[in-house]
C-alpha cells in the first residue's frame, strides 16, 4: 500500500462484503491491512466506476480466485483492499477499505464510495495478495453553478456482430463526465442467430458453455463475462463513470411488464428469468439499485447541478403494456386490415409504456426540477415516426426503397406545385406509426408527459437507442406545439436499417436523405453506420454530435465521419 497521510487514512477505512454497497463512515480500521489477510486473485474483468452523485460513487471489479481449490466453492470467499485517490499514483489516498465477495455473486464488487467532494476526479484500484487491478478514473457530480456539461450516449453492443470500437473511441475522451448506457448491453441470442453470421470469421464467436439463448443466472452471468473481455468496453469503464439502463436484450427481445417476444413456456417461467437477468445485471454493472439487487425498479435521477436533471427511465420491464402488432389485425383470407379495431386498441387512454409509478414519479420530478434541461435516459424513440402506409405494404423487403422513392417524388412535386391525383395523395397522407415497440405504440401517455411539458414550461431533451440507428427529431404534441428534442444514438456493433433492408451504403444514405421529407418530425437520420454520441450541455444551448467508426470487424479502426446540431 502506498504512503498516505493519517487524515486520509482514518478517513475511509471501512471492510464490507458482497456486492452490496457500503458506507465509508465506519471507524475501527488501522494500517494493518495486511497483504497476507487479502487473496490471490485476477482482475480478468477490469473496473468500472458508475451512478454518480455529487459526493458519493459506486466503484467495481470482479476479484476471481488464481487458486483452483477455490473455483467452485460456493461457500469460499475471496478477501480484496479497494483505495480511492485524488492522484494517479495513489499518494493521496482519501478512501480505502477491505470488501468481501463469493462466487454466490459471481465474484463481483461493488463499494459505494461516500464523503467524496463533488466536481472531482479520483482514481481507484482493487488489490489481492499478488495482484493489483488497473486503475480506474472516476469523477463525481457538480453542485451548484455548472457551466458545461459532455455526455456520451451509447447503446446496442453485440459481441458476435463485431468489435465494440465505439466504445473503445469513447474512451479516449478524456472531457466525457459520464456515459449514458441506454441498453442492449449484452444480447440473449444464441450462436447462429440473430447477427452471428460472422462471428467465427472475426474471432467473436461465444463458448460452448454458453452458446445458447441465455435463460439462467448462470447463461447470464457467463454472457456479461465474455462482454467483459472486449477491450474498447474494459476502457471505457476504466475511465469513465456509467449511469445506465437496460433496454430489453438483457432480459429477452421485446421484453415487456410480464412477457417478451423471446421467451415461450418451454423456457421455463418467465419471471424466473426475468429475475435471473436481473441479478446478473446488478451484479456485472457499477450501478446503485434503487430498491435493492432484486428489484426491477431501476428508474432513477441525477442533478448536474443548476444545469441538467437526467431521468433514466425503464420502458421495458416495470410498466409496459403488452407491444401491438399489426398482424393481429390483418386478415389474411381477405387481405385486409381492421383500421377501426386498431385505431381504438392503440389509443386506449390506459395503454402504457412506463407504468402508473414511474409516470406519476416522471411527472413529479420534472414540474419540481429547478434546472435548465431536463434530460431524458431512456430506450425507445419517442418522437412520432409516421411513414405512408404503402411502405409497410407487402413482404418483399428489397421494395421499399423503391417505395420510398415513389412517395419522394409525389411529396416533391407536391412542394413544386406541380398536379398531384387524388390517389396520389392518398399514398402520400395515409400514414402508420413506424415502430410500434416504441412510443408510438404507446400515444396516450406520450402525449400525457407532453402535457407536463408545457404546463411547467419545460423544454425535454430526449436520449434514446434501440434502433441502431442515429435519428433527430422534433418532439411535438398533438396541439402542434414544440415540447423539445430527441437524439437517439446509432448501436455500438448492432446491425442497422441496412440489415433489416439488405441494402448497400449508397441505398442507404440515400434513404437517410428521403425519410425526413415523409416524416414531419424528423430532421435527421444515418441507417448504416455503428458508432455513438455525445451532448454537450450549457446555460444556453445544447449540443449533439454523432461519431461514427468506419468498420467493426476488427479492433483496428477509423473516425469516418461527425455530424453535429446545436439545439437552444
């Protein structure tokens, strides 16, 4: 251990266990953490610092025993000095405890770090008997005045689709105050599903012990595991804090309150799962349950000082009402849609996406919030996405660029005044919301906290992800009336719009051009390329830039471009 000075020693010393977090304020420690008290260890896993506040943060690390003897035994447990400085080289140590963990909980740590001073950065580390873990960087939350604040924005990272180097750019920003992690931090699929095609030709194929849909708490424990070993992902953890969410791959694919699209009874129950995933989770990421390692409550909210308030919203797991799907209207003997049965199911006053809880605890905290933004954390678009119903027509999926460009043509000679026929404008003004998994399928409440909006005279500034790709958009309510802005950012490794579209680059930047002249909200939008975000926040306006990476199919890669908007 390194020299420290008596104040910052009696200051912090604390012993705790599991991975439940910890006050630093006990008393009792003295210089004698021995080296032979701690156990021989690896730090396989790296460390991650997360949720934030203005004097206190969460800090982590997977201590795995080197000794075989002790692999597998689920009663042994592991001994491991944690330290938190204000320097680089730990000469100034202000916090420095004892933890205690098993393989009951994986072998994972979390300590929450209490009595720090806010606005500033610490390093920390994880010791054993022979090894010492990386140093992690960490930085809590300002109070008070706040000039600027940089937020990255990132979502959707498939190990088996490709090498997470949007992270790993991330990373390398070293003015980033905290990561939003909006989900879609692991997937559930098993190999030879959805975005494996080239996992074995790039080296990113999973195990054998773990190649299956994950299911269990172990299927999920070993699934963050092998996340945990891409080195973009272990960087970005190690040097900057997360404040995340998960979306619904964590669980399973269209996950909502008491089912998901990806699990059917052959799977076992699926509350069983859910819990499952959910303890993994708490377990593999450095964040403060709100209600305990079980709970799936896990929206919660942070001040930047006088600058931002940032919700981060669950929209999949506490609330969500059962998705829409439009083939459940569709009858296939007539070919047609039952529009009426639709139109009422869709916008059910009760119909929810967030819950009765979190809405009424939402609602609350924005009419009470004092900041300049208030920012919204959460996973699926908000913004109304409606596309002519003639884009959704037929199977053939290669057609709808060509659809696409039609309505283009009718919408331009529109704008030119040049004769449009009736059925051509028909073609151009029916319209169904895009993504029914989103707010859209979800109307009532979406116009309910736009309600809220503009009764407190707030302006949202909404983060989302899902999608894989990059959209902006203007948020307005059924009035007309702006209520703010949505940036959703593009997936990590995730495939795009191109994926689902089978198109090239070119089609698919020509269709990035096309959408915001059919969808009225939209201002911008990239379907083909992986990378992420960042928000730049200040006193009087707000800034979004997306970065975008060349290629993931291997860890050697390039900035291929930027595009930024400034919103006040």
């Amino acid at each position: 251990m390194n020299t420290m000075n008596r104040r910052s020693f009696l200051a912090g010393c604390v012993i705790a266990s599991a991975t439940i977090t910890v006050s630093t304020a006990l008393t009792g420690c003295t210089r004698s953490h021995k080296k032979s008290a701690l156990s021989d260890v690896l730090f396989s896993h790296g460390v991650a610092s997360g949720d934030p506040l203005s004097n206190a943060v969460i800090i982590w690390t997977r201590a795995i025993p080197s000794t075989n003897a002790m692999q597998g035994d689920t009663f042994a447990t592991v001994n491991v000095l944690w330290e938190i400085a204000t320097d680089q080289g730990f000469v100034d140590i202000v916090r420095v405890g004892q933890v205690i963990t098993s393989e009951s909980i994986d072998y994972t740590i979390k300590v929450d770090v209490q009595d720090l001073q806010a606005a500033t950065q610490y390093y920390f580390r994880f010791t054993g008997a022979h090894q010492i873990s990386r140093v992690g960087r960490t930085k809590t939350l300002p109070v008070g005045d706040v000039d600027s604040i940089k937020l990255a924005v990132l979502s959707c990272s498939n190990f088996p689709a490709g090498y997470f180097n949007a992270y790993a750019e991330a990373a390398k920003d070293n003015q980033i105050d905290a990561v939003l992690h909006l989900g879609d931090y692991i997937y559930e699929y098993a190999m030879g599903g959805y975005a494996t095609q080239r996992a074995e030709e790039i080296g990113r194929s999973i195990s054998p012990d773990n190649d299956k849909e994950t299911i269990s708490l172990v299927d999920y424990r070993k699934r963050y595991a092998l996340y945990r070993t891409d080195k973009g992902l272990l960087d970005l953890h190690a040097n900057t804090p997360f404040i995340a969410v998960w979306d619904d791959h964590e669980v399973a694919n269209d996950t909502y309150k008491d089912g998901a699209q990806n699990h059917n009874e052959g799977e076992g129950g699926f509350f069983e799962r859910r819990l499952a995933a959910i303890s993994a989770y708490y377990e593999w990421l450095p964040i403060r349950p709100p209600k305990g390692n079980q709970s799936p409550e896990i929206y919660r909210h942070f001040e930047f000082g006088n600058l931002l308030s940032l919700y981060m919203l669950d929209t999949r797991i506490i609330g969500r009402d059962k998705q829409l799907e439009y083939s459940e209207y569709r009858d296939t003997e007539t070919n047609t849609f039952n529009s009426k049965e639709f139109i009422h199911d869709i916008n059910k006053p009760q119909r929810t996406l967030l819950g009765k809880k979190q809405f009424d605890w939402l609602s609350a905290a924005i009419s009470e919030s004092t900041a300049k933004w208030q920012v919204l954390g959460q996973q699926v678009l908000m913004s109304k996405m409606m596309l002519p119903i003639d884009v959704f027509g037929g199977d053939d999926r290669s057609q709808i660029p060509r659809t696409i460009e039609q309505l283009v043509n009718i919408q331009q000679a529109l704008e030119n005044g040049q004769e449009v026929s009736v059925q051509e404008l028909n073609r151009l003004n029916t319209k169904m919301p895009y993504n029914l998994d989103a707010w859209d399928g979800y109307p009532a409440e979406r116009e309910k906290l736009y309600a809220t909006a503009q009764q407190t005279n707030k302006s949202l500034i909404v983060l989302a992800g899902d999608t894989h790709n990059a959209w902006h958009s203007v948020l307005s309510a059924q009035n007309g009336l702006p209520v703010g802005v949505e940036f959703a950012t593009p997936a990590v490794s995730s495939p795009g719009m191109e994926y689902y579209l089978r198109t090239e680059h070119e089609t698919s930047s020509k269709l990035a051009q096309q959408l915001p002249l059919l969808i009225d909200d939209l201002q911008y939008c990239n379907l083909h390329q992986r990378g992420y975000m960042t928000i730049t926040l200040t006193s009087q306006k707000v800034t979004a830039e997306w970065i975008y990476i060349d290629q993931i199919l291997s860890p050697n890669y390039q900035v291929a471009a930027r595009h930024k908007v400034d919103y006040s």
